[in-house]
C-alpha cells in the first residue's frame, strides 16, 4: 500500500470525524471485537479505530476476528502490525479463546458476496446463522458488555417496490423464500430475530445495522457488483458492459462515512432499533456507467445486453436514511460523484 | 427489428466431426472467410474446448495455442472465441495464456447442473475485461425450472449471458420455446441457444428460441459439428433474415465462406444418420458418434443398442470412458444369449 493510499484513506477519516469526534468519547480506552474483522467493513472501521487512536488518543484495543487473518498482513500490513491490533484467526462457529476483557462487539462476519451465496447457499446460512448464535452466546458470559453492532443487511427487506423512494426501517417487505439467492438475506433476516431472542432473554444490547451499497478503496473489483465491474472495466480501457438494460436503480455509500455511521451506530444507536446505513441518492447503471466513463479522458464506449424494451425485471435497491439522519445526526459527507472519483484513484495507484 | 448475435461454431463444433484433426490451414482460411463475412463471433478449438485434447476424448492435431494464434491472425474484425470446461481447461495452465493470445470471448460450459464448477473461470475472464458467457451443455436433461436455478447462478458470477445447448439433439421446437420463455422471464441477461440435427430440427429448434427471445444464436458452417451437425449457419442466416431479424452478416460472403467450409474442411457434409437419429431419441451427446459406431463395430455390437443404454445411464460429455464399458457389457450379455 503506498504512502498516497494512506494519506487519502486519512484524510477520509478525518472528513468524516472533523468537529464530532466527542460523540464516540465512551469507546476511549475499550476493548473492541469485530467478527470478520478483516473484511471490507471491518478494514474500514479498523483505519477509523486507528485514526482516532493516532489523532485523538482513544487508546482503543480491537480484536479482528476472522478466518482470513493470514492474508490480511498482506493486504494491510500497515493495520495488521499495529500493536493496538489483535488478529484472531477463528471460525465465527466455533469460538474458543476469545478475550473476555471485550466491552463492544461488532458482527460483521458473513461475505455479502452473491456468487458465494449462489455457490454454497448452505455454508451461507451455516455462518450467519450459526455464527450469530455462537457470538451472541460468548458475549451473555462476557462480565462487561457495553452494547452489540449486529450488521444484518439492506438485502432483508427483499423487492423494493419501483415506487418506493426509499426503503425505510418500517418496510415489511417479502423475501421468496425458494429463490436461488434467498440463502443471505433469509439467513440475515433470522439472524435479527436471533438477536431480538437474546436481546429480550439474556438482555444483551443489541442493535442493528442494515447496509446497502458502497464503493470505495479496499473494495475489490473483481466483486460482482455493477458499480466495481464498471469501474474495472473503464480500468482496463472499457468497454462498460451493463449486464441487464441499465434500468436498475441502486446507490452507493462511501466507506468512510459507512464506518462512521456504523461506530455511532454502536455508540448512540438504541438497543432494539435497526438503522439503514447506505445512500439515498438513487442513480440507474445507465446513469452510474456514464458517470464512471466521464472521469476517464478518453470515456470508455458503454454497451448493454439487453434491449430496454425487453427488460422484465427492474431491481432497485435505495435506502431511506431518514432515521439514522434524523435520531442519530448522521450525514453523508462524500457524495456519489467524489467517490468514484476517489475509488478509480485508489485503484489507479494500487495498479502502479 | 431484432437484432440476433451469431456465434459461429463451425471450428470448435466442427473439430468433433473430424476427431478434432483440424488444420492451421483449414482454420486459417475459414476464420479470414467467416471474417470477411462480418460473422460477429467466431469459435475455435478442440471440440470439447480448451486444454481438452487428450486419450480420453481425442487429441487435437495441433495445440490450442497454435490453434488460436493463427485464428487471431485471420479475424481482424471478428471476436475470437474459445468454449470452456472448467476441468479440462484451468485458469493457470490454459486460459491466462489463451486470453493472453488474444481470446474475446469466452464461454465458460458445464453440465446443465453443474454450474457451480464455473464461478472461479468466469469471474477470471470478467476480470480480464473480456467477454463471459454461460454455456449449459446436455440442457434436455434438466426442467426449466432447474435450468432457470442454474442460469442465475451463472448470472451471478457475472455472466453476461447465457446459452443452452441441444447437446443431443434431442428437443423438439415446443421444448425450446417453453425453456427459453422461461429463462427469458427469469433472468436480466441475454439467452441463447445450440442447436444439434439429429432429429433435423436444428433449424426449426433455432427459429423457435429467436421468436421465444434468444438473442444469441449458434451455428456453423454446413452444419459442421458434432454428430449430425449444428443448425446450418448460412440456412439460419437467411431465414432470421427473411423472419425480420437482423444479424449484421453479408450473406453472400457467408455462403461463400460455407462453400470454402465444404471444400476445404469437411470430409463428408454431415447427414442425419441412423446413428444421428439414435443419439438423439436416447438422448445422449452427439460427439458420442464416433467412438460408439467404432468401439461397437470391435466388440461386434448393435451401436444403436449401446446408445439407448448410454442414454438410460444419462451419460454426458466427458464421460467416453464408458463407452466401452457398456459395449463390453452388452458384448458379454450377447454372449451368453448365444450359448
């Protein structure tokens, strides 16, 4: 990772944090676990932990739990050789020797990657389910436990009606349970009410965090998601190709401000409450595809499969945010145009 | 008007038909005329796709980077394409290199329920930047339904469409039709189809996934390919025409590239016979034809008999091993019958 990668991941935090630090006061000084801690969403709340200790002495200690600590000094060698940083390598469904002196704890373990999901549906729900159970189990014996970040998914709420501006917390929503994809978001969906058992007997603390879409550094391209496919195809001198007729809406969060929203979240979030963490600025891939090509000198030529007029199903996938906005005072500091901006620039220098 | 993309498959498909004895010659002339043609999409290999010459299925005459190499040299306007298995093709040892050749396309096959096997080989091409497709071989074989399970997975991993291929021959057009509505109302990728003739309907199958909304469509040259031969692609260029499609093709220059395709590649125009018919009503792969007729003709054994039991086995490609082993056992059984 060069020194410019670093800088730019440092200036996010300190966007983010600027003026506000105050409100994250109660973790100085705490022991942390984060469950797949070593993947994109505990990669970023780790550089945020780290900037805070650096900048603003919290003197946290975090524990990164997860089955891939062996590649992480790879990827992050400059976290994975913090002395501030614990790396556990465990399986989320056996924990033996976790450190008890934990007071917060983030559940993050389960790749939110669709091609595992279709490919090993049922490890899919073996790790969510099995493994929320299993750290829910080991925080009821823990002596101090100060609240619990249950990161489910956006994905719980199933089809989002094409009229719905925005999903809201309150959206009942539907899942077909027999579909091909159903493993992930039905196993999240049981996982919040495995959370709401052990919240009403063992009175543990929990709250949730439903993400959406982001994009950003330490988000690998080879995802299978639209906006890092398109942004890997520019990459490599296009074309973009849209898969489907470019008609689908979604949004994209920034990672810096998604690692922030989720620490408030666990800080100021209320026991029993589920929070959409995620973008409410709705784009089509028509739209994000051209966006992405505008950034290059020489744009990319955009090609999609399908016929517009053939198009039969229309996915669209945008959070409301209101309440996170609302009761917690978040924001969005980096908007869509910024970061694929700084996205394609991380990239970029990561290739060189 | 609908536009319909054409994948030629005369020399990938068509390597079947000649035990996979194709020439740098005989590729090298039919690529430059499937080029002038404007075919859009033309495929080159072993039959059975990349990194799968072998004792097993056959071995090529020359190897797939030659093979390759001198039909990039000859599609200067065409995409290349390649077909494969994962299995017998590995991302290290064959496709990094045919990517790096200069490969366009590539669809990555599986037995229709087998798709899993695919994930690791299409995420690599995507990541390259080149074109991935699914190909679901032997998809008579499974319902609809299943084939819509199979082909989202394969959506999933970032295919960019998919194709099912009439393997056998064995479906009739109501069949097609009924699939790829299915597919097409499943799926937010392009569907195409293979065709075989075994029951000379490779045409009428093709026709029948077009109207249903497949907009990916295989053919080959005077139908060369396996078995009795894909749908004949200068027939199916005409009547796609003549229905109101467009394929962006100069049809003379394609009937010229057939008539060169005859001259200079094909032993024999493939014909639909006895066998052919056999392999398609048992529903067993068409590349079986060859070494079924030939190991039946040893072991001195009715060769339409030892489809019919390949057939009740649902045996699939990749799996000529068993050929002789079921020769062998119907050899052994007209034996003692004798006695």
């Amino acid at each position: 990772m060069t020194q410019t990668q670093k800088e730019l991941i440092h200036n996010d935090c300190e966007t983010v944090t600027s003026g506000l630090i105050s409100r994250l006061d109660s973790l100085k000084n705490e022991r942390i676990l984060i469950t797949g801690g070593t993947g994109f969403m505990g990669t970023w709340l780790t550089e945020l932990v780290a900037f805070l200790n650096d900048n603003h002495n919290f003197n946290v200690q975090l524990y990164l739990l997860s089955t891939h600590s062996h590649s992480y000094a790879e990827r992050a060698p400059h976290l994975a050789r913090r002395p501030d940083i614990t790396l556990i390598e465990r399986d989320i469904r056996n924990l033996t020797n976790i450190p008890e002196d934990v007071s917060w704890i983030i559940h993050a373990a389960a790749t939110p990657d669709s091609r595992a999901h279709a490919s090993d549906p049922l490890r899919t729900v073996d790790v969510i389910v099995e493994g929320t159970n299993a750290i829910l189990e080991y925080a009821a014996r823990l002596p101090d436990v100060e609240k619990i970040l249950n990161i489910s998914s956006g994905q719980i709420y199933g089809a989002q009606p094409r009229d719905l501006k925005g999903i809201p917390e309150t959206f009942i929503g539907g899942l077909d349970c027999s579909a091909f994809n159903a493993a992930y978001p039905e196993s999240k969906r049981i996982a919040e009410t495995i959370c709401s058992i052990h919240r009403n007997q063992q009175r543990l603390p929990i709250v949730n965090a439903r993400p959406f879409a982001f994009i950003g550094p330490y988000q690998g391209l080879d995802r299978p998601w639209a906006i890092n496919n398109f942004i890997r195809d520019a990459l490599l001198g296009g074309p973009i190709r849209i898969l489907g007729d470019g008609q689908t809406v979604r949004s994209y969060m920034y990672p810096s401000d998604m690692a922030w929203w989720l620490l408030n979240i666990l800080v100021q979030g209320k026991v029993g409450t589920s929070y959409n963490v995620g973008s409410p600025e709705a784009i089509t891939l028509q739209e994000l595809a051209e966006k992405i090509a505008g950034q290059f000198p020489k744009p990319p030529k955009i090609i999609s499969g399908l016929s517009k007029d053939k198009a039969l199903k229309i996915s669209k996938f945008v959070p409301a945010v209101d309440l996170a906005i609302n009761s917690l005072d978040l924001k969005i500091t980096t908007n869509l145009d910024t970061a694929i901006k700084r996205t394609i620039l991380w990239n970029q220098m990561a290739i060189q | 008007m609908k536009k319909i993309l054409i994948h030629d498959v005369t020399l990938r498909d068509g390597n079947h038909a000649i035990s996979h004895k194709i020439t740098k010659n005989q590729i090298a002339i039919y690529a430059a005329a499937a080029d002038a043609a404007g075919v859009p999409i033309v495929e080159v290999g072993h039959g059975n796709g990349l990194g799968a010459s072998s004792l097993q299925v056959g071995e090529s005459a020359i190897n797939d980077e030659t093979m390759l190499r001198i039909a990039k040299e000859n599609l200067p306007h065409s995409k290349l394409a390649i077909h494969v298995i994962p299995g017998f093709a590995t991302i290290e040892k064959d496709l990094i290199r045919a990517i790096d050749i200069g490969v366009d396309v590539v669809r990555v096959a599986s037995h229709c329920t087998e798709t899993d096997i695919t994930q690791r080989h299409i995420n690599y091409v995507r990541d390259r930047g080149k074109e991935a497709y699914g190909a679901l071989m032997m998809s008579h074989m499974a319902s609809k339904e299943t084939l819509v399970d199979e082909c989202q997975k394969m959506e999933s991993y970032g295919a960019e469409g998919v194709i099912i291929f009439d393997s056998a021959g064995a479906y009739l057009p109501n069949q097609v039709t009924d699939r790829i509505t299915e597919l097409k109302n499943n799926l937010n990728i392009p569907v195409g189809f293979h065709a075989h003739n075994n029951l000379g309907l490779g045409i009428a199958n093709s026709l029948a996934a077009a109207e249903a909304g497949a907009s990916i469509i295989d053919g080959s040259a005077r139908g060369f390919g396996a078995g009795a031969g894909n749908a004949q692609l200068e027939v199916l260029d005409a009547v796609l025409e003549k229905m109101g499609y467009i394929t962006d093709i100069n049809f003379y220059k394609l009937l010229d590239a057939a008539d060169i395709a005859e001259k200079e590649l094909l032993k024999e125009i493939p014909r639909i016979d006895s066998l052919s018919i056999i392999s398609g009503i048992s529903g067993v792969f068409s590349g079986f034809s060859k070494p079924v007729e030939r190991i039946s003709k040893e072991y001195n054994v009715d060769p339409r008999d030892v489809f019919f039991e390949l057939g009740r086995r649902q045996v699939v490609a990749g799996q000529e091993d068993i050929i002789i082993d079921v020769v062998s056992k119907l050899a052994l059984q007209k034996r003692v019958s004798n006695v």
